[in-house]
C-alpha cells in the first residue's frame, strides 16, 4: 500500500529524510517510531502530498506522489500531530465540511457522518462546536475526519499524544477496528508500549535514517541476539536466549551459584542482578534452554522461586537501535 | 508603590520578556530588509519630492539668490510631506507590531508558561511593548536625519522636527498599546491589528468630535480648547505653522504637547487594559482561546436533500437535527460566507445606530442638500472601505496557518484555485457592511434628496468596487506568500498605498520633471491615463458630474475636473476602469493559485 525510494527531503543544511526506504503492505498497522525530529511527521506528509521530496519517489496505493498527488488525497487520510479545527463550525458541520471537501455525494454524506461519528463514540457531540471539545474528543474528531471519505490507507501522526489512559485505550481500540476493517495504518508515537500491542510492523527511524523496518518479533530476536554478541563477543549465528532467575530467601547466594554457572560451556554469560536474582545468556536453541538450564541451577543447590525467559520490550528495542548497539 | 514601581520599570521594559523579544527580532532577516527598505524609500521619496520642487530653478534662468530663496520655500513642502507620511505609516505599523504580543502566545500555548514565572502580568506586558517597539523606534530615527537633512536649505525650524517627531512617537506608542490590548482580547492578530488601528484612530479624533458634540446648539465651537489633544489636528497645526500658512491664536506654540500628554494618557490606559486582562487570564486559568459560542439559528433544520427519508431508530428531534446538511458541495466557501463581520450582533446595530447619527448631526447642520459635505464623508468612508480591504484578505490563507488548519485543508483535493476563490469571496463577503455604508450615504444623502444626479450610483458601484475586488485578491496573494497574517496585511496596505497614492505622485513628478525638461515631451492623454487608474479622482470626478444641475450641462460639461469628459464618455470610461480591474483581479487571483499549488503540491 506504501512504499517508499531513496526518500530524501532536506530543510536547507537539515536532512530531514535520509534515502529512507519502505515498505508496508495492506491491512498493516505500521508502528513508525523515533526520537522527535527524527523525520517521521516527514515522511507522512510526504506521503500525504503535503510536502514534495528532494529526491527519491513515494508511492501509495501504487501512485506516485509526486504525479498522482490529487488521486492519492482521494486515498489517503492523514491526520497531523497537532488538529488545527475551524473553531466556527459545530462537530456535525466540521465533518460536512470534509465530506464535501472530499466530494462525497449528498446521498451518502449524511450516513457515512452518522457512521463515522458512532464508530469514534461522538454523536453526542454531534452539534458542540469543535473547540469546546476536549483533547481527546477533538483526538476522535481527527479520526472521524480522516475517516469521512473512506480513505484506504491512514497516516496518523501522533494520534494519542496529550490523550489520558481511558482515552488511549479507546484510541488503540479504535485503530485496531479500523484495522479491521481492512484499512491500512501508518501510526508514529511515543508510547512504544501501545504501539506493541496494535501494530503488526514496526520502523524505526532516526537522523532521517530507517535503523529498521519489520515485525515486531523480528526486531525483539534482533535485539536480544545483538545482545549477546555485545556481551560475549562472539559473533556465532546460533539462537540465543537470556532467562531470568529469581531465588528463593532460603537459597544459596546468587554469587556462589553463578560461579557454577560460568564453568558451563552451554552458558555464554551470568549476570547478578541482585543476592536472589540472576540473568543467564544461554548458548543453545530456545527449545531445550530452560529444561538445561533448569538441571544446572539445581545441581548447583539453587532453590528456584521463578524462572522465565527474559522479557524485551520495545523500549528497549528502540533504545538498542537508536543509540547504535545494532547496526 | 514606588519600590514596586522601581521593580517593574527595570525588569518589564528592561527583563526577560524584553531580551527574548528583541532576540527573536534580531534573529529574523526580514527586521533589517524592512529597515533598509524604509530608509531607501524615504530617501527614494525625498529626492523625488525634491527634484520636482526644485526642477523650475534647475531649468529656469533666475539668479542664484531667487534659487536660493526657492530653496527654502521648498523645504517646508519637503518636511510636511515627510512627516505626515511616516505619521501615517508608523501608525498602522506600530498597531501591527504588537498585535500578536499576547494572542499569538495564547495561540501557541506558550502563553502558560510565561504566566507561570515568577514575572508579574505588568512585567510582561511592558517587556513586550518595549520589546517590539525598539524596531518602531529605529524605523522612526531612520527618517530624522533626512528631515534634519532638509534644514539644510533653511525654512524648517528645529521646533518642528523636535514637535512632529514626538507626536509620531507618541502616536505610534498609543496606537502599540491599544495593539497590545486588543491583543489580550483578540483571537488573531490581524483582529488586533485593524481594531487597534480603528480604536487609535478614534482616540485621535475624540477631542474634534468632542468640539463638535459641544457645539450642538450654538452657531459656532463653545470651545477650542479640546482640539490641540487630537495629534492629528496638531501636527496639522505644526506643520501648516511651518509652511507659514496658518497660525491660529486660539493654539500656543506649544500646544503640541498637549497631544503627547493625552497621547501618553491613552497609551498608559490602554497598557493598563492589557496588565488587566493578562491578569485575569493568569487567574482564570483561561490561557488558551476561548470556545466560540454555537450561533443560533435562525430557522428550522431541514434537509435539501429532502429524498433521503428519515433515519430509523432515531428520536424526531435527533432526526430533524441529523437530517440537516446545512454545509454545501463547496464546503470552503460556504465557510467563508458565514463568517461573522461583528462578533455579536448589537455590534452591527451600534456601528449602524451610530453612523446613522453622526450623519444626521451633520447633515442637520450643514443642510442636507450641501453638495461639499459630500466629498471628505465619503473620502473618510471610502479610505475605511479600502483599509478594512486591505486588511480583511491578508487574514485569510496567513490566518488558518496560524491557527493551524490549513494542513488539514491542505490534505483535501480542493484545488489551489477553489481555495483562493471562496478565500476571495468570503474577504468580499466580509467588506460588504461598509459598502453597504457607503452606497447608503451616497442613496440617502446624495441622490434622495436631489443633491446628485441618479447616475452617480452606477458611476459609484463601477468605481469604488472593483479596486476592492482587486485589494483583496492582492491580499490573498499575500497571505499565500506571507508567513503571517500582519505582514501579509502590512505588504497589502503598502501595495494599495503605493499604487494609489505614491505611484500617481511619482507619476506626476516625473511628468512635472520631463515637462520642465521638455515642454511638450508627454501628453495630457498619458498623464489622464495614468491618473484615470486611480479610484480617488474618478470618484471626485464622478461627484463633482453628478451635481446637479441642467441634464445638458451634466451631459456635456459635468465630468470636467482632472479630466474632461462628457457624460458618456466618463460612462464608458468607468466600465473600462470597472473591467481593467476585474481583470486584474482574475489575474492576481490566478498567480496567487500558483502560489499556493507551488507551495503545498497540489493541482493549480
């Protein structure tokens, strides 16, 4: 659905966009993430005609911005980081106002409103003037807007920021049924930990650069194997895998038990966490790591409280990638 | 209160505010370009003024000291020409400096934390005032040396520098502050801008109006006394005392200072208003715009698209409410159009009420068939008809950028020119009280009670109009190209002052300047041709035909003052002035689409 070229824009010395190149595929929710002033919002309004780039080319749908810009507003909706409203207008007449920017016919204009206005909760709202909503109400509204002429692909910039728990719960809900219904989104923000739980693929970008584009999965097994490397050294291509330990009060100390450890060839490293708890980077597949693992630590005389592979998160996915410990 | 005051003047004209404002201002190249520009143009004027005063000694054989003696009843001219033009000038830019002081911050939301320093709202205030007005200062001091500069061929006294430099000064000041008080008000800072301007205007002219007012009832003035507060009414008596015209004795030779007093009145009242109404935002929490109220409606909500049917499952009145689509197929347009002229409608009502009643009061005492009453009500109604213009347009791409919502716009397939045309509309929609004012006065005050011939109106209509059609087309063009909405303002009041009133002195002066040279050199119909563009002598010409008189002197001999038509032939002229201007109009209409799709990638 998306795709983009040897994407560069520049802002006078700024290089903004760094030959980014991308793709996303339909009925993806592509989690775009970056440190601010990383060339995200960029990228989106490349893609959303709003800015031509320097060089390189941007497709959507399979038409290029730079020829197709009208026929690509037609399938795209974008809604940027901060919503500019017409405060003159009324919820209802703010949503006509695009659909008939959008030329979407009389007949349809009324009920594709009615639609758009239940499906982000606000027909309620429906005659409030649109400054006199809330930030999250007026989040929802952006939605509704972008929404209005059944775009096929959605450029969301931003779109929880400034929004309180409930109402990014609702956002994610949101984004998640318009996944559902078969539209495909592109979603930069912040808050790495929602994006895991909706996006299907994810790019990381910074400097203009994209440090990474793929599943989420990928990325985490990317991080965790980068890991390792950077421990040991070693540049073996074997699966890894990190577990986490945690003693029981009455167990011998995790010192004492961590210099048996380090005496096994199938263990790359341990690291003490604290007096109960250890991390141990395992040289072996994920398959038979815990059962071995498990074997070691009771030969030698730990009391297991709890042991389970070690969690990574986005945040630290991200962390990895931009500050340079993955190339 | 005077250890408080001590505090204040040092850390608000003088503080944080005031450095981080004459920083931004230092940062911005634009400061030095409008600098430098103003100096060249001042000098650029002053040498034309001087060539065409001085091109009859030049070409002439009288003797050195009848030059000489010309020389100095030139400098006079020189110094007056100056002084009322960087009076007029400073006054508008000095409203447009600090229009978006306070609204431009509540916009961006940086407002909060300003107020949440430990910096008094006074002290804010004051740092944003003497902050952006260090650039008024320095465009003022750029034209003292010229004026000092004319001193040299005599005729002009140092009094009068040191009168109207001050009352420029103090002007500019007070026009700043009510900027800077419609500022805490407004939601945009052309709003500020144009209706600080208005309010300055009327502060000047309150103690003439006050004369005026106190002689209701009396055969003459009760009393002069009020007139030295107007600056306007003294820097004309200062500079018509320096051209040795007129020296009433009703008015002390240092009656100027007066008009700075009651200048330095308004401008510490008005800063006041500003401290107050910042103080309240702080203590109000109300740091971001308000919520516009819905506007009532006036009728039942219908559907035009009738055939849809109603909705099922929903209450009657929901379903009368959801079947209406009020908003049509050209949704920009539409909003253009019902944007309000007034904020309330008792608005309208006042300015109406108080229009109708100032007409009254003068018509009642000059008669109501006075031909001359005419002429300076409708060139004061027509200069407010061409300002608010001028003004309205450049509000119209520069203001949703600022407010933010021209991206969203943006990401519509609207094209470039649709927005442009119902931009234009709606700035068209929006002058159309004061023209409504004006062609009121023009029916009820002219051609009702048989003062003007009928045919004025049309004359009027075709040439009042299209020069507003094409101010406001220059000032959407401007907006498109203008980061801001007061530059774009700015640069379409200069462009309407340059092309209506500098442009045709320039004209005359070179024409005065190759006629000394070369008798004969340029036609009487080239100089009606340049003249004829301008809508000020075609409506002086089309009163003056107007009045009235035997049809067969009105046809044959009425349209004789800048120019000598007849009746048709002044006809079929305004039609030439009404389409050369509409083409104009379509032609700035169409660079500024191709401004616009340049700059935002779209489809012209």
């Amino acid at each position: 659905m998306i795709a983009t070229q040897n994407l560069t824009k520049r802002f006078g010395s700024l290089v903004a966009l760094d030959n980014l190149t991308l793709e996303i595929g339909p009925g993806e929710i592509f989690g775009f993430i970056g440190p601010n002033g990383a060339g995200k919002s960029t990228t989106m309004k490349v893609l959303a005609c709003l800015l031509k780039q320097d060089s390189g080319e941007a497709f959507v749908c399979g038409k290029n911005t730079k020829k197709d810009a009208d026929a690509i507003r037609r399938l795209v909706g974008y809604m940027p980081d901060f919503l500019g409203v017409y405060d003159d207008l009324t919820v209802d007449e703010y949503l006509q106002f695009f659909a008939a920017a959008f030329s979407v016919p009389r007949s349809r204009r009324r009920s594709v409103i009615d639609q758009v206005l239940e499906l982000t909760d606000l027909t309620e709202k429906k005659q409030a003037m649109v400054d006199s909503l809330s930030r999250g109400m007026q989040q929802r509204l952006g939605v509704a807007r972008v929404l209005i002429h059944e775009p096929q692909v959605l450029l969301l910039d931003e779109p929880a920021s400034g929004l309180d728990p409930r109402a990014r719960i609702e956002m994610r809900s949101l984004l998640i049924e318009l996944r559902k219904m078969g539209k495909s989104l592109m979603v930069s923000s912040h808050i790495l930990s929602e994006l895991a739980e909706m996006c299907t693929s994810i790019g990381i970008v910074e400097r203009g650069k994209l440090l990474y584009a793929g599943s989420i999965q990928d990325a985490y097994a990317k991080v965790r194997s980068a890991a390792l490397d950077v421990n040991d050294g070693s540049t073996s291509a074997a699966p890894r895998e990190r577990i986490v330990v945690v003693l029981h009060p009455s167990s011998p100390s995790a010192d004492s038990i961590a210099i048996g450890l380090r005496n096994d060839a199938r263990i790359a490293s341990v690291t003490i966490d604290s007096a109960t708890s250890l991390a141990i980077d395992l040289q072996v597949s994920e398959s038979d790591g815990h059962a071995f693992a498990t074997d070691l630590l009771l030969a030698n005389g730990a009391r297991i409280h709890s042991i389970a592979p070690a969690e990574i998160n986005l945040e630290d996915a991200f962390l990895k990638l931009t500050t340079g410990a993955i190339h | 209160m005077l250890t408080g005051v001590f505090q204040l003047v040092p850390r608000g004209l003088f503080g944080p505010v005031f450095s981080r404002e004459i920083r931004v201002v230092s940062r911005l190249s634009s400061s030095f370009w409008v600098r430098a520009f103003y100096a060249l143009g001042l000098a650029a004027l002053a040498s034309l003024v001087y060539f065409v005063a001085t091109a009859d000694i030049r070409f002439s054989n009288h003797g050195n000291a009848s030059a000489v003696q010309e020389l100095q009843m030139f400098a006079p001219i020189l110094g007056a020409f100056f002084v009322w033009f960087q009076f007029v000038i400073m006054s508008f830019v000095a409203s447009t400096l600090t229009a978006g002081a306070i609204c431009d911050e509540r916009r961006k939301g940086s407002i909060a934390s300003l107020l949440a320093t430990p910096l008094t709202p006074a002290q804010i205030v004051l740092g944003k005032f003497s902050g952006r007005l260090v650039q008024l200062i320095i465009l003022i001091a750029a034209g003292i040396p010229l004026l000092l500069a004319v001193r040299i061929f005599g005729g002009i006294s140092p009094g009068f520098v040191l009168s109207a430099t001050l009352i420029t000064i103090s002007t500019a000041l007070l026009h700043a502050s009510i900027a800077m008080a419609a500022s805490a008000r407004a939601r945009s800072s052309t709003t500020a801008a144009s209706s600080g301007f208005a309010m300055g205007v009327l502060w000047c002219f309150t103690p003439m109006i006050l004369t005026l007012l106190l002689a209701i009832g009396s055969n003459g003035p009760r009393t002069f006394a009020l007139l030295p507060f107007s600056p306007y009414f003294s820097l004309g008596i200062e500079t018509a005392a320096s051209l040795g015209d007129f020296n009433p004795s009703f008015f002390s030779s240092n009656g100027w200072l007066y008009a700075i007093a009651y200048n330095a009145a308004g401008c510490t009242l008005f800063l006041c208003l500003a401290v107050s109404r910042l103080r309240k935002i702080a203590l109000g929490g109300d740091v971001e715009l308000p919520a516009k109220k819905p506007r009532k409606r006036t009728g039942p909500l219908t559907n035009p698209d009738s055939s849809q049917g109603t909705i099922p499952g929903v209450h009657p009145a929901a379903r009368t409410a959801s079947a209406a689509l009020t908003v049509w197929d050209n949704p920009l347009t539409w909003r253009e159009l019902r944007q309000r002229v007034f904020i309330r409608r008792w608005h309208a009502w006042a300015v109406a009420i108080a229009a109708a009643l100032l007409l009254s009061y003068i018509y009642s005492e000059t008669g109501i068939h006075e031909a001359g009453v005419f002429f300076p009500v409708s060139a004061i109604v027509l200069a407010l008809f061409y300002f608010q213009s001028a003004l309205i347009a450049a509000n119209s791409i520069a203001g949703e950028r600022e407010s933010r919502s021209l991206e969203v716009l943006l990401t519509t397939p609207l094209t470039a020119r649709a927005i442009v045309r119902a931009k234009w509309i709606g700035a068209l929609r929006r002058v159309c009280p004061v023209a409504i004012l004006y062609f009121a006065i023009a029916i009820c005050f002219g051609i009702v009670p048989g003062t003007f011939h009928w045919a004025l109106f049309p004359h009027l209509l075709l040439i009042a109009l299209p020069p507003v059609a094409f101010l406001i087309a220059t000032g959407v063009w401007f907006s498109v190209i203008a980061r801001r909405s007061t530059v774009a303002a700015t640069l379409n009041l200069g462009l309407g002052l340059a092309i209506w009133v500098v442009f045709p002195l320039v004209s005359l002066a070179i024409g005065s300047i190759l006629m000394q040279i070369s008798p004969g050199s340029i036609s009487e119909e080239a100089a009606v041709f340049i003249a004829v563009w301008n809508p000020a002598p075609m409506v002086v010409t089309a009163i003056q035909g107007a009045t009235f008189g035997p049809w067969d002197v009105i046809r044959m001999d009425g349209y004789h003052t800048f120019f000598k038509f007849s009746f048709w032939s002044f006809s079929l002229t305004t039609v030439g002035f009404a389409v050369g201007y509409a083409l104009l109009t379509w032609g700035v209409l169409q660079l500024a689409a191709r401004s616009l799709a340049q700059r935002t990638n779209r489809v012209a």
